[in-house]
C-alpha cells in the first residue's frame, strides 16, 4: 500500500466533510437483527434521497470556488447523481443539465426537473451517455460533474463511511453497493486509512456482475449490453478509472459479491416490513447479500455495517413487492 497515496486521498475525504457540512445530513447508525446483528448506515435518508447528495456537493463547491465564472454545471446519470448534482446546482445559484438514459426511472427523471435542471433523454442510451454528456459539456462550455470519476466526487461519497467509522469504531467489516465504483472507492480509502483497518465488501446483482468478473480475473471487464437488473443505478458497463485503480491494481476491496434479483426483491421488501425503511433496489443490495449469507463474518468483537445507499424506489415496483409478500 502506498501509504502517501492513501494519505492523501484520506485528507481528501476530510476536507470534503468539511465542505459538505450544512448541506448534507449526517445520517444516523442503526443496530438491526437481520440474519444476525447488524449495523446500517441508511443513506436512504441522505437530501435526495441517496448518497449521492455528499459526492456532488462536494464536487459543485469546490468548482464554484476555483471558477466563480462557471456557466454552469452536466451530469450523466440514472437518476440519484441526476438529482444530487441539480440540487447541488441550484443551492449554488448555476445551471444544470444532467443526461439521463430514456426509460430511466420516471420518478428520478421527475425528481430532477423539479430541482431545477435540464434533462437530456432523446436518444440516448446506456451505452452512448458517455459521449452525449462530453459533447454537451464542450459545446454548452459547462463542467462536467461526473457520477464516478471524479475524485472531488469520489471523496464527498467516502464520507459516509467516515461518519460511520467516526460514530462506531467496532466496525470492522462494511458491505458497499457497486456500479461505476465511486462509493466502493471512497469508502475504500477511509476503511484501508482506519485503525484497525476496515474490510470492504463490494456487492453487486448478478445481472451486473462486471467487477466481480474483473477482481477475479485482475483486470477490469466490460459488460456486452447494459444489464437488465432491477438496480437500476448501478447498470453501468463496467467500473470506472478510479474505482479500477482503487479495486484492481491498489487491491483494497477483499471480495464483490453478487446477488440474484430475486434477493435484491426480497431485501426490499424487508427493509419495508421489517425495517421501515423505503430502500431502492440498488440500495438494498448490501441488505440482499446479509439475508443470502454472502458476507464474511467479521473479526471477533467486530461488527458488520450494511450502506443502504439510495431509497428512491419507483411506487409501482414497492406496490408490486408488498402485493407479493
């Protein structure tokens, strides 16, 4: 481990609960019994509804302070970093458009105009979102504020595991959702930077299991098609430049996990029963993995932390799930 590298990065995540203080809630730590003793930090009651909100605050203020000229800001997203970048945006007085994949949730799409910000949907798809947000960005002259590689993002998204650790030092294994990586990354950096370290577990749906794939094999893999899991926000292709350093060549996540989609239902499903908690899909995949048995027990006096990432369920899909149980 390059202890300058972890350092830095460490200091980073600081000065970002820093910036973000005021603008973001310091969501609590709950002691739960869900197939044993548990912790969660339910960032499913973050502003917008996810933890998406620590990431682009982070990120906008920092831009606001290096360029006060800024014309504003484009995000891509399939709806939590949509509507953390737009409030973001709007607390800082600028504009924001943010690319959205057609047929992304409605009620993020929804969410996200409210607040103010353009949504770009014609024609674009999973797999072309990358390029249409970088044109949009070089031709509108707007800064790009990016769901996953970026490090200002990143930093502001290790922040939830900072206050975790900071209000519970018995920690000693967390379980993290993983799309693009950006959470995992950021938590990662403040769990390797802990005393005694902290093991990081990754999670993601089956359906979407690139970096699974690509821990085993040691190099990142790309999905063929965006997969068709109903975690919607972490249906990217593959892991991002910093979550493919941080993951792969720095070796700081232990293991991903996958579950199937019929977990990922039922963890949703108990979170609302059980917990009485309204957690989305992509945030109920830690909670998936507990309930399946895939985690590794923590080292003896230690304790467990599921990060319930995001609560921004579509109504139809929680109707469908209790009408189910």
């Amino acid at each position: 481990m390059d202890s300058d590298w972890l350092s830095a990065h460490r200091r980073g995540v600081e000065s970002a609960a820093a910036t973000i203080v005021g603008h973001v809630r310091r969501t609590p730590v709950l002691e739960v019994d869900v197939a044993g003793p548990v912790l969660l930090k339910p960032e499913c009651l973050q502003r917008t509804g996810s933890f998406k909100a620590r990431g682009a605050f982070n990120a906008v203020l920092r831009l606001v302070a290096a360029r006060p000229d800024l014309a504003g800001v484009v995000a891509v997203s399939s709806g939590n970093h949509a509507q953390a970048v737009a409030l973001a945006a709007r607390s800082a007085g600028l504009p924001a458009v943010v690319v959205m994949p057609e047929g992304s949730n409605p009620v993020k799409v929804a969410a996200t105009r409210a607040l103010g910000a353009v949504v770009v949907s014609e024609g674009v798809s999973g797999e072309n979102r990358e390029v249409v947000v970088r044109e949009l960005a070089a031709t509108r002259g707007l800064a790009l504020v990016h769901p996953f590689d970026d490090w200002d993002v990143v930093h502001g998204q290790g922040t939830a595991v900072l206050e975790l650790l900071a209000d519970r030092a018995d920690v000693g294994v967390v379980a993290v959702p993983v799309g693009g990586g950006g959470l995992i990354s950021g938590s990662a950096v403040v769990a390797a930077s802990a005393t005694p370290r902290v093991r990081v577990i990754g999670v993601e749906p089956l359906l979407a299991d690139d970096a699974a794939r690509s821990l085993r094999a040691g190099r990142r893999l790309r999905l063929d098609a965006v997969p068709a899991t109903i975690a919607d926000g972490v249906r990217s292709l593959a892991l991002g430049d910093i979550a493919a350093e941080v993951v792969l060549e720095r070796g700081m996540v232990e293991d991903v996990v996958t579950v199937t989609e019929a977990e990922i239902e039922a963890a949703v499903s108990v979170a609302l029963r059980d917990l009485h908690l309204v957690v989305e899909p992509s945030g109920a995949l830690a909670l998936a993995a507990q309930l399946a048995g895939r985690l590794p027990p923590p080292p003896s006096g230690r304790s467990t932390a599921l990060l319930l990432s995001g609560g921004n369920v579509d109504p139809a899909l929680l109707a469908r799930l209790l009408g189910a149980g």
